[in-house]
C-alpha cells in the first residue's frame, strides 16, 4: 500500500475553490486500475482540508498522480493556500515485503 497525503489551509474566501480543485484532483484518478480511494476531508478542529489517496502500490501512484494533477494544474494554489501545502508520501511499514526507510 501507498498514500499520499496532502494538508492544505485555504485561506477562508477560496475554501470552496481549493475543495473543488481537490475533488478534481481524486475524480482524475477514479475508476483506474491500482486507485484503492481518494478522498477529501476536513479536520474538525481547524479550517485544514486534507487529501489522501491510497493506492495499491507506489508504482499505480506513479502511473495515476500525473492525470490528477493534469486535472488541477491550471489552479492558483498560490493565492488560495494560506500555508505552504504540507506532502506526506507514506509506505506501510509493516508489510513484511516492505522494509522501513534507513536514515
């Protein structure tokens, strides 16, 4: 398993704009080969949006995020984002084929 994990903070007037975009962004990858869910949340304690897309393996990540981000790559992160969008690539670690990251 693969996820992909991104943490953004809209500023409050492009909230709707930066959920669109991110539904974009899943909606892209739905329906194909190695896509397990794609989803866009929001964290009860803040106005962060989070997006998380899990995957059946790195490589169907790498096969799928390039028609995802197509779909969003005209929109302005720049002025909606009031942080610097936070990335998270993850493996699970306890798949005994999987062993963890050495420093």
């Amino acid at each position: 398993m693969y996820v992909i994990m991104s943490i953004h903070t809209p500023h409050p007037e492009h909230r709707d704009a930066l959920v669109d975009s991110m539904r974009r962004f899943g909606a892209a990858m739905a329906g194909h080969e190695g896509l397990l869910s794609v989803s866009t949340m929001q964290d009860e304690a803040s106005d962060r949006l989070v997006g998380l897309a899990i995957f059946e393996s790195q490589d169907a990540a790498n096969a799928l995020l390039p028609l995802a981000r197509a779909a969003v790559a005209g929109d302005d992160f720049g002025t909606w984002e009031a942080r610097e969008i936070e990335g998270l690539k993850l493996i699970d670690i306890t798949d005994p084929g999987r062993r963890p990251l050495q420093e």
